[in-house]
C-alpha cells in the first residue's frame, strides 16, 4: 500500500488517495520525475516504514501530524506568494 499527494487547487484529487503506488504531483499535476537520489532514498524508506506499520494508533498518529504540516506548509506557502505579489494574505 503507497500513498498519493494531491496539492488543492491542481485538479482532482486521486480516486482512492490511499492505494496505489507513491505518487507526487507538481504544479500542473503531473508526475515528478527529477527527484535527487537523496530524496527518492528517503521517499522509498518512509514509504516502506509505512508499508510495515501494523500499528493502527501509530499510523493515525503519523497522518494526523502529516496533514497539520501539510496545512501549515500550504498556509506558509498562501502567505509568502501573497508577500511576493504585494497582496495581503488575508485577501486570499
């Protein structure tokens, strides 16, 4: 079992976002290709520490923190663009 990255706002998002393999999407929704073997290594082991997880308290866990960064990091993002347009983050 893998997992899939949908970013809100690039389309739709996977069916089933939890079967399949390992997806990231970029900006135009498609496949990222051209991660460094760094992050492919790191990718690959996450994922397999998820794979071996049998513990449904600790996968919870895991996903409760993943999708509070995940927030964090799209209100961080939302923020900045707005800073790099001259806008106030609130308008968007």
């Amino acid at each position: 079992m893998g997992f899939s990255v949908w970013r809100p706002g690039f389309g739709n998002p996977p069916a089933t976002p939890l079967s399949g393999c390992v997806k990231f999407y970029c900006f135009c929704c498609s496949p990222v290709a051209d991660l460094t073997l760094t992050r492919q290594f790191s990718l690959e082991s996450h994922s397999r520490a998820i794979d071996s997880c049998d513990d449904v308290a600790e996968l919870r866990r895991v996903a409760k923190t993943l999708l509070s960064a995940w927030h964090l990091q799209a209100d961080m993002t939302r923020h900045y663009g707005a800073q790099a347009m001259g806008i106030a983050s609130a308008a968007l």
